[in-house]
C-alpha cells in the first residue's frame, strides 16, 4: 500500500499536486523505517516518469495554458517558469537537479522541455535519478533525525514533530510566493 500511494504521490507531485512527496516519505520513516521508505522514495521517482509524460504532451499541446495553470499553482509564479526555461538552454540536467533543492518544481521544468527542444527520451530517461536525488537526501535526513529522536521520544511524539516541521517548512516556503 505505501509503494502504490508513493507511486501516486509521485505522479500527482510532477503534474499539478503541490505537497512534496518527500512529506509522505517522511512519514512513512517514522511509521514503517527507513527501509520501506526507500522503496516508497524509487516508487515516487517512478510515478514521476508519466507525470513528466504528461507535463509534457500538455505543453506541446498547449504550452501557453499549462504555463497559466502552473503560474496559480502556490509558489509557482511566470517568472519562475520563465527562468526554469532559460536554465534549460544550459546544462539542463543540473538545472533540474538543482531545482529540486531550491524550490523550482519538476514539473516547471517538464513545462518547459518541450519548448526548449530537449529530447523527451532523454528527460523521462533522467527523471528518476533527478527525482531520487532529493527523495533520497531528505529520506535519509529525517531517518537519522528519527533514529536519534526516538532515543527520547515515542511514534507518536515524533509524528507531531514531523507534523509541525512541515506545516512551519509550507507555511514560510508558501509566503515567499505571494499571489
């Protein structure tokens, strides 16, 4: 059940969903270990792959409407889906990569592809390493932070911790993207 879910997430997350799946995976440390939530985090990065798909057949069919449905999304503006383009004309990969970790959605990028002229192939191919990358680096942050929380607090102490980390983590990430 937590692999299917993880895929799903995964998908929903590269296409208009806005919650990171690493909120689901960090959960399911606390919950199931770290173990299955590695294999949670390889079924997200899967999922992503036709969520990419999809992302980008939307924007060859119509890049201007997805550019305006991600541009309400929360923390998504036009100016951030200008810039993800931009990034692509360079070393792409890394563009995506980097992404990740400050904040520019997949799914901005996955705009993006298409009209960038990056081969489709090549971006579902590098979808799940880009995608593993955070899963994996914010997995295995939260399984040490949970191994050593749980040597002074129980489950579900340590649930309403990760609880409130992300409610704080959306709360401030959110409110730098008026819109």
């Amino acid at each position: 059940m937590p692999i299917a879910a993880a895929f799903i997430w995964g998908f929903a997350e590269a296409t208009l969903f806005f919650i990171v799946a690493d909120v689901f995976l960090s959960f399911l440390i606390v919950w199931r270990g770290w173990r299955v939530a590695l294999v949670a985090a390889l079924a997200a990065a899967f999922g992503a792959v036709p969520g990419g798909a999809l992302m980008l057949a939307w924007s060859a069919y119509d890049p201007a409407g997805l550019v305006a449905v991600l541009a309400r999304l929360p923390a998504i503006d036009a100016a951030m889906i200008e810039r993800a383009g931009e990034a692509l004309a360079g070393d792409w990969f890394s563009a995506i990569l980097a992404g990740g970790f400050s904040g520019v959605p997949y799914k901005v990028f996955a705009a993006q592809v298409w009209p960038a002229g990056i081969s489709t192939l090549a971006f579902l191919a590098a979808t799940v390493p880009l995608r593993l990358a955070r899963y994996l680096t914010v997995t295995a942050c939260v399984a040490g932070i949970d191994f050593v929380l749980g040597k002074w607090f129980g489950r579900a102490v340590r649930i309403t911790i990760l609880c409130s980390v992300w409610i704080l983590f959306y709360a401030i990430f959110w409110s730098t993207f008026p819109q």
